[in-house]
C-alpha cells in the first residue's frame, strides 16, 4: 500500500492516491459491449432481413447469451459487499444510475434474449425431444417447456413473435448498453467521463465489437467445422462493421476535437495524461492499432479486389486489432478516468495485483468464461443444425 | 382448481409472505436500538462548517482528533478530513504547488521561506454535506442519505461497497473502509452534535479556525459570521449545495 504514493505524481487528494474502480469494472462495459453488439448483428437479419448474414443469426444470439451470462460477475465480484447486492432489486434507489442495472439487466436477458433463442429453436428443440430418449429426452422436454406443436400455423406464429421480440430488442439492446455508457456520462465530478457523448461513444464501440466478435468466431467454427467460409455472409459482415466503426470513431473524434476546441479547466491535465501515461493504449493501441488500422483494412477489403483467402486473412486481423481496440476503449475509459486528481494537480498509477479478488488472474478467467458458456451452448442448441449424411457427402465431393 | 391444491397454494403463498416478514422483522431486531439522543430534533437542525482559511496554521490537530474520535484507519489514504498546503510562487492562481503529506496528520514540515515572493497558506477538507450531493444521488440502494437536519450520513449496515459515490464526489471526501469495505466519510462527529457538543476538529483547533453551525437556530453566531465575511464554497460550478464556507478561500483553490 505504502508503495502507491511513489506512484503519485504531483498532488492527489490524499483519498484519490488508490484506485476505485479495477480492471473487472473494465470488463463490465466490454462484456455487455459484446452482448448489445452481437445482438443487433442477429437483428440485421430478423428485423431488417439482411439475408447474407444468415448463416450467423443463431451462433450471434448464442454468443450474445454467453458473455451476458458472464456480465454481472465482474461486478458481483468487485463489491465490498457481494451478499447485499440483491439490495439494488429489494430497494433501488431511484435517482441513482446504478439501482436501475438489475432491471435492464433482467428485462434484457429474460423478455430479449432468452424469449428469442428459444423461439428461434423451439421446433430443433421438440424434434431434438422426440428424436432422443432417457435423460436426454427428459432436458429437451423441460426446454421445449410443454409445446409439442409443429404445425406450420405454430412455426408461422414462432416467427412472428420472434420478429416482435427482436423490434422490442433492438432498442433493448440499445439501453442495455447506452446505460453503461450513462452511467459513466453522468458523473459530473470526472471531466474524463462527464459527457453526452457517452452512451452514444459506447453504444457504436458496442456494436463494433459486438459485430467483430461474431465475425471471428463465425470463421474460427466454420474452420473448425472444416466447412467453407460463406464469403457472402462474412463480407456484409466486414462491409456492416465498417460502417459501425467509422460512425464510432467521428463520435470519438467529435468528442476529443470538442474537448481540444473547448480546452475547460480539466483539459491541460486530461491532455498531459494523454501524451504521458495514457499514451500508448491511447493512442497506439486504441485509436493507431485498435480503430484506424482496421478501418483501413475493412476498406481495403471493400474497395480492392482480393482473393476469398485474402480476405478471410484481413477480416481476421480487423476483427482482433478491433477488439484489442475496443477493450483499450473501455480500459482507458475506466482506468484512465481515475487517474487524474480531481484538483487537476496530479496523477496516480494503476497497480494491478495477480491472484487477488480484482487481480489480473481473475479477469483473464472471467473473459474465458463466456467461451466456454458459449461452448456448451452450442453443444445444446447447435447452431447449424447437422445436414442428412446423404446431403453431406454430396456437399463435401 | 380442486379444493386440496388451492388449499396448498394459499398456504404456500402464506408461508413465503412470512418468511419475508419474519426476516425483516428478524433484522429489525438486529439493528438494535439507535443510540439514544432523546433532546436532539432533526428537523430543528441544518449543520453547517465555516472554516477561515486565515486562522489555519496547519497544527494538523484536527485530523489528528478527528482519526481518533471516529476511528479512521491511520494509513495515509484514508481521511474524513485533512489539510492542504497551497504555494504559489508567483501569485499564479492556475499552477499552485500543493501538498498534504499524510493529510497533514503529522503537520507540515518547513518548506517554504517567509518573504521569498510567494503566497502560502493551509485549506483543512472536509465532506461539504452537500445540499444537494452527487455521493447521495448516485447510491444504487439508498445507504448514503442526507438526513434532514442537513448532514450526509452513512448506513455501513446497507452499503454495498460498489463506490460509486466515492467516484461521484467532486471534492474527494470519501473512501473505502479497508476493514468493513464499506465507504466511510467525515459526518460531522454525529454522535457529538445529536448531544449538543461540536464536532472534534473544531473542538481540537487552536485557532478557531473551523468552527460548526447551525443554520436554523437564529442564536448561532454563524449568522453573523456569513453576513460580515465574504465567504465562498469549494468548486461552486459542481452546484452541489456545499454548507462548508470558507473565508479568504484564494482562487487557486481545488
């Protein structure tokens, strides 16, 4: 503990000297970021009909499910007080941005998300049921939650609802993470954070990551799968994801040209940071290597004539340099946002510890985690159903 | 529905209302009684601090007195209150150098020279119990509150410790109990004023520097104070309704 005043730099409020808020509050936003992300990628294809992005709709809502399902553990963990957290349900504080997580929390995983998988998969879901038998057959039974009807009056009014279900989820999606972004957005004691422009900065870095994430995981199963890419689907994917990102970065570059322009009383300290301590994931890794380098490529790969192969090459490299950026984002957002002394005097340091509560060793499992929910999911619910041995024999000649 | 089974579901729905009561009842019990201040009227009272910046000669007396008489952690990152040394080299208000070595527990140690050109004096913090505070605003359950005799209290009982206000305050008056992870700020010496007594910095200041008043009691020489100085409140942009004034507060503070 003695050790974090050599960190400091200048003056800091003698409270301000330890970090409030570690690296899983880090993960909070890029884990919801993923799930509001990859959600509206599956809508592209209800909601609007983009046909092209077909082949991604189940694996895109399975992966939305998974790092929702990891989401609130970052946070449970980061509490003083994990065992009252059911507080914020029992007794909310309404004026506080915070009480309001667990409701949008709930409303999005429960009314959204699970309602819409299992839309998508009930008739899978009954036929996985009638197909099996012993305790396989009893856990389709209690997923397929009594319906047994296939009918196609049945499967016409699945879809219906679904359709509904993704209009009511679009903008769902948008308050689930629009919120994390207000949460931040709203505190006007941290010029770091205290702008409009937050939720709407963390709703386009949602979707880009969330668009990213589904992109590489698309190709990593179908390799896996030893299937051929569907070029089709992967280059609306890269030509969406463009579109996303370029809107993020003017949000971005909107927000930074204003501060520059303004130049308030935080602005020399908060521009100091920028070209010291927050220098390299700043501006090398997240606007240089995490946002205009995959830009570039996903427009190279737009406007030039590539090889399928030569493409598959760079919407892989985009997708990961995208997503190494958009968690330099969120890192530089939460982290950075302590930095600097209130007092704009002075500076800290982030000493992240190892195998503790908040360590780095609990973060890297909580952002494995979600893989292998998203594993066993799709172990349950495949998310391209097997074609008949005879189809796939031709498929593979 | 046949007899039996909504005999069942009426029992069922009996027995899980109370529980529910039975445990709220159970923590009631629990909490025990609050302690006992049987002259003291809440609404009667709004607490305010002035502090006259001139006074302070930063003894350190009240952070010493005040770690004792609320047992905050003695580490040098905890503080209810503290005191700041501003230097300002060439009267330049936008670069004072400012420092608070262990938040002035120990005072200060000579650093500066008299006569040398340049401006020195101390500012002791505090919470500001904010009129209207960003710190209550923010908390997700409701365990920071302004009660309504105008303090910003603490129900360590209720907080879950996601600091959220610690982050909210403008003025950086909170942190983190390490031994009840729960946030912990100055509350005014609670326990003293509900009984009468002031708080134990100013009853610890040699100088009379900070000095507790109540707003609603016409006798209170605070009035008299406010109406013949001209005072100013820490980061007035914040408007956060901040009852610690300060007098000769120079510009360059934050």
């Amino acid at each position: 503990m003695e050790g974090l005043l050599h960190g400091v730099e200048g003056f800091m409020y003698p409270n301000e000297v330890e970090l409030q808020w570690s690296v899983l509050i880090v993960l909070y936003p890029f884990l919801t970021g993923l799930v509001a992300g990859a959600f509206i990628l599956a809508s592209l294809e209800k909601v609007f009909r983009v046909e092209a992005v077909k082949p991604t709709y189940r694996l895109a809502l399975l992966t939305a499910l998974a790092f929702l399902l990891v989401a609130p553990l970052p946070l449970q963990l980061h509490l003083g007080h994990p065992e009252r957290s059911l507080e914020m349900f029992v007794t909310p504080h309404t004026s506080s941005a915070m009480a309001m997580f667990g409701f949008i929390y709930v409303w999005y995983l429960m009314a959204v998300l699970v309602l819409e998988i299992w839309l998508e998969y009930r008739k899978d879901i009954v036929l996985a049921a009638r197909a099996s038998t012993g305790w396989k057959q009893r856990f389709y039974r209690i997923l397929a939650l009594g319906s047994d009807n296939l009918s196609a009056g049945a499967l016409r009014a699945d879809d219906t609802t679904s359709w509904v279900v993704s209009l009511v989820g679009i903008p769902s999606a948008f308050l689930l993470h629009g919120y994390v972004g207000f949460i931040f957005g709203s505190v006007k004691a941290n010029p770091w954070w205290s702008t409009p422009l937050m939720p709407i900065v963390f709703l386009f870095s949602a979707m880009v990551s969330g668009i990213a994430i589904v992109l590489l995981l698309y190709m990593l199963a179908t390799w896996l799968r030893g299937r051929l890419i569907d070029m089709a689907c992967v280059d609306t994917i890269g030509r969406y994801l463009l579109y996303a990102f370029v809107i993020d970065f003017s949000l971005e570059m909107l927000d930074l040209i204003h501060r520059i322009y303004e130049a308030d009383e935080s602005f020399k300290t908060l521009d100091f940071m920028v070209h010291t301590r927050l220098y390299t994931l700043q501006v090398i890794i997240q606007i240089v290597l995490g946002t205009l380098v995959p830009i570039a490529l996903l427009a190279l790969a737009l406007v030039v004539k590539l090889s399928d192969r030569a493409r598959v090459g760079v919407y892989v490299v985009a997708a990961l340099l995208t997503l190494m950026g958009i968690f330099a984002m969120r890192w530089n957002v939460v982290i950075g946002g302590q930095l600097f002394s209130k007092s704009f005097l002075g500076y800290t340091t982030y000493k992240m510890s190892f195998a503790t509560r908040e360590g780095l060793l609990p973060a890297i499992g909580l952002l494995l985690l979600p893989f292998a929910v998203l594993w066993g999911l799709m172990k349950l619910l495949p998310p391209w159903p097997e074609p008949r041995p005879e189809t796939e024999t031709i498929a593979s000649a | 529905m046949n007899e039996g089974r909504r005999e069942f579901l009426q029992m069922s729905g009996h027995l899980l209302w109370l529980t529910g009561a039975a445990a709220l009842a159970y923590d009631y019990v629990l909490a025990g009684e609050p302690e006992a201040a049987p002259n003291y009227k809440v609404t009667e009272h709004w607490w305010a601090m002035i502090i006259d910046v001139e006074k302070c000669i930063g003894c350190g007396n009240c952070v010493r007195a005040c770690k004792e008489e609320n047992d905050v952690p003695r580490e040098p990152f905890y503080f209810r209150t503290w005191v700041e040394r501003y230097h300002l080299p060439e009267g330049d208000l936008e670069h004072p150098v400012v420092d608070s070595p262990n938040g002035g527990y120990d005072g200060f140690p000579e650093k500066y020279r008299e006569g040398d050109g340049s401006k020195n004096f101390f500012v002791p913090k505090l919470c500001n119990q904010c009129a209207h505070s960003p710190c209550v605003q923010v908390c997700p359950v409701g365990a920071t509150f302004e009660s309504p005799d105008g303090t910003v209290l603490v129900d360590k009982d209720y907080c879950l410790g996601c600091r959220y206000c610690v982050q909210a305050c403008p003025y950086g008056c909170r942190f983190i109990d390490p031994r009840t992870n729960t946030v912990d700020k100055c509350n005014l010496c609670y326990h003293r004023i509900t009984k009468g007594l002031t708080t134990a910095c100013c009853e610890a200041c040699p100088t009379g520097s900070r000095q507790l008043g109540d707003l609603k009691n016409p006798k209170d020489p605070i009035h008299e104070f406010l109406r013949t100085h001209k005072v100013q409140v820490l980061k007035p942009h914040m408007a956060t309704g901040s009852k610690a004034y300060y007098n000769g507060l120079d510009g360059s503070v934050r």
